[in-house]
C-alpha cells in the first residue's frame, strides 16, 4: 500500500457472557443477560457496519463463547474478519502458572479450531494483563502479534522476553524477541467508559464525550506518526447500543476523510510492519526498548 499514511485497526471483544460469568465471577442471571445481547444484538450491528463501510475488523474471542456461539464465530469468519485468541474463560493470565496458563491457550485455540476452524495468528489476554510467562509462551504457539501492552501509542514494537524486575533491584532487560506487539491503551477502550457495574465502575459516559477523546487521539497519530497505527478496541455488548454504534460511524467517516487512511486487521498490520522493520535493524534504531544502554548493577559512593 504505497499510498497508505496511517492505520486504523478496529477490533472488537465478544467476550457475551464469559466475562461475566469468568472475570466477574457472577451467578446474576441479570448480569449475564448483558452478554447474551453482545451476540444477540451487538455483533450484528457491528457486522452490519463493517459491511456497510467495507471494512474488515479484527475479533478477539474466548474459547467460552466460541463453544456457547459457534455460530457467531463462523458468520464473523465468513465476512472475512480476522479472528484472535482471548484466551478461554477471560481469564487473567497474571493469576495462572506456567503450566495452567498453557492449559487455557490450549483450551482457546481448541475451541476457536471445533466453533469454525480457524487458527489465530494474535492474542489479546483479558483485561490486557499478562504473565512473566506470556511472551514466551505466545511465541511457543507461534502467534505474530500480542495486542495487551503499552509501550507506544502510535507504533509498533517488539517484545522482549526474560525481563526481571523487582521493587528493590534494577530493571533487567531480556531479550528482544519476534513477537510484535501491536499496541493498546485504556484510553481507547470503550467498555471502562460505557458499562456500568454497580459499586465498582460508574460509565455511562455520552457518546459525544468519548467521540472528541478518540478523534483527538487519531488526529494527533495521523499529524504526528506518519506510518503509524491506531487500535480500537470496542465490545459489541457495549459499542451496539444506539447511539454508540451511530458514533462510532461518525468517527469513520473522520478517519475516511483524511488522505491515506486505511482500515488494517491485525494480523495484516502486523505482517506488513514485521517485513517493514527486520529484527536486527530495528533493534539498532530503538535502543530505549532494548536496554542495551542501561545500568544493571547498583551503583555506590565512590
């Protein structure tokens, strides 16, 4: 794509009710109500804007749902999305071992394989957190990207694996792997903004607020980060209400109205910075994220 300026990844969580029922441990049938209209409502009108605008869209989904909605997961397949992993129960993989956070990847890629046999070529974790495991592991399954971490805003940036850290020791950095990492933030995210949960998360934030918070994200990528990317990440149970998915069309047409905006999946983001950006070179370029200049050992008094 010659003539591409800057990227725009739209991704989409159908997490339906494994959120509810994994992360938020609930047995309120209310509660989980709100995941059945992520595939009962959301989701249709999310693909129904995607075809509309001819986009293509990266969905990253539990093994959970994939099992309870099989269906779903072939009809999002079938428009030609890109589906990733997300993990099985929306677990938290910081809460799991090695062993037990294999089990879930595993049981995720199984799942997505039996719902519509597709293979992921990316991993979001729930609630973007990840293990001093995870890299390693991800790279285990082969997987091109992650899409959990926040070293950038506008670019992409290669993993490292091996880190230590502790709250009296100084950093050490591991190795630069070749995992890419596509990069996210809260401040993009919908569902902290929109979904109320009594007691622990106030949302219902308008529309129009979160509207003027991502264009001004965007317009300050494409100004500034010429090459670069942004991701959205949206759920079809929060961004399916009525006047979020008409926003969300607004903001499409604002990115539609700036010269060399292309709507990207993950997966074709990340193989085309991948061949953009070998390795070594990269590393050469970006020695901040490979601590090459850094003090690893205590310094004392002279």
């Amino acid at each position: 794509m010659s003539d591409r300026k800057f990227s725009i990844c739209l991704t989409f969580d159908p997490d339906a009710t494994s959120i509810w029922v994994g992360t938020f441990a609930s047995n309120n049938p209310s509660m989980i109500s709100r995941g059945e209209y992520d595939v009962a409502v959301g989701v249709p009108r999310v693909l129904d804007l995607l075809e509309r605008n001819d986009i293509k869209a990266t969905f990253f989904i539990p093994g959970h749902v994939a099992c309870a909605y099989p269906d779903v997961v072939k009809e999002i397949d079938a428009a030609g999305h890109e589906i990733g992993h997300h993990g099985m129960f929306h677990e938290n993989p910081a809460d799991l071992d090695r062993a037990g956070e294999k089990e879930v990847l595993e049981m995720g890629f199984a799942a997505l394989d039996k719902a519509a046999g597709v293979r992921p070529k990316g991993f979001r974790s729930a609630a973007w957190d990840l293990s001093p495991n995870s890299i390693e592991l991800l790279l285990e399954f082969g997987l091109l990207y992650d899409t959990s971490c926040m070293a950038n805003d506008f670019e992409s940036y290669y993993l490292r694996t091996g880190d230590t850290w502790g709250p009296k020791e100084l950093y050490q950095f591991g190795e630069v792997s070749e995992l890419v990492e596509m990069p996210v933030t809260w401040l993009l995210d919908d569902f902290i903004v929109f979904e109320h949960i009594w007691g622990s998360q106030e949302g219902l934030r308008r529309p129009a607020d979160i509207e003027e918070l991502w264009r001004g994200e965007f317009d300050y990528g494409y100004a500034n980060s010429p090459g670069g990317l942004i991701v959205l990440t949206m759920h079809p149970q929060v961004i399916g209400r009525g006047s979020r998915i008409t926003m969300l069309q607004r903001l499409i047409d604002h990115f539609k109205a700036h010269e060399g905006v292309v709507f990207e999946r993950m997966s074709d983001a990340a193989e085309r910075w991948k061949a953009e950006n070998p390795v070594a070179k990269w590393k050469a370029e970006n020695p901040i994220y490979t601590g090459v200049n850094a003090i690893t050992v205590i310094p004392t008094t002279p």
